[in-house]
C-alpha cells in the first residue's frame, strides 16, 4: 500500500505540473473574421501575440481554465495521498 500510494503521488505530481505547463502556453487564435472591437460594442475580446498574431481572449481563458481544473484536480488527489502516507505510515 505504501509504494502504491507512493507511486500515486508521483505520477499525480507530475500529471498536474504538465497540465499547469499545458495551461500557461495555452492560446486560442482568433479568425480574421473577428471584429476585435471589444465585448461592450458586441465584438470579441482580440489581443496581440508576442509574435503579432491576434488571439481571442475569451477561448484562450476557456482553454486555460479548463487545463488549470485537470491540474487543480489531480494536485488535490495528490494532497489527499499524501496526507493518507503520512497518517498511516508514519510512526
């Protein structure tokens, strides 16, 4: 039970350090048909890249808050493993 539960926070760890990863490059392109005028005149929130490339604000926070919940999960299964190694193997 003790390398089981080992092994669950390591992959855990890992698992929710790639998601963060995964959300923090996470950026959604925003089409040429977009507007970009701002979500107060009906228009889609447009950003400009480092590179100069438009991106859409709006389904780039949907698509990171989304990886961010995978990571906060798994972080959360992780705590509760090694809290559970902790009480029980610790003497």
């Amino acid at each position: 039970m003790k390398t089981f539960l080992t092994l669950l926070v390591v992959v855990l760890a890992l698992v929710s350090a790639f998601c963060w990863a995964i959300s923090a490059r996470a950026t959604v392109l925003a089409s040429n048909q977009s507007s970009g005028y701002g979500a107060l005149l009906g228009g889609d929130l447009i950003a400009k890249g480092p590179s100069g490339e438009r991106i859409d604000l709006h389904a780039t926070l949907v698509k990171q808050s989304r990886w961010n919940r995978y990571a906060a999960i798994s972080a959360a299964i992780c705590a509760i493993a090694q809290a559970a190694l902790f009480a029980w193997f610790t003497t």
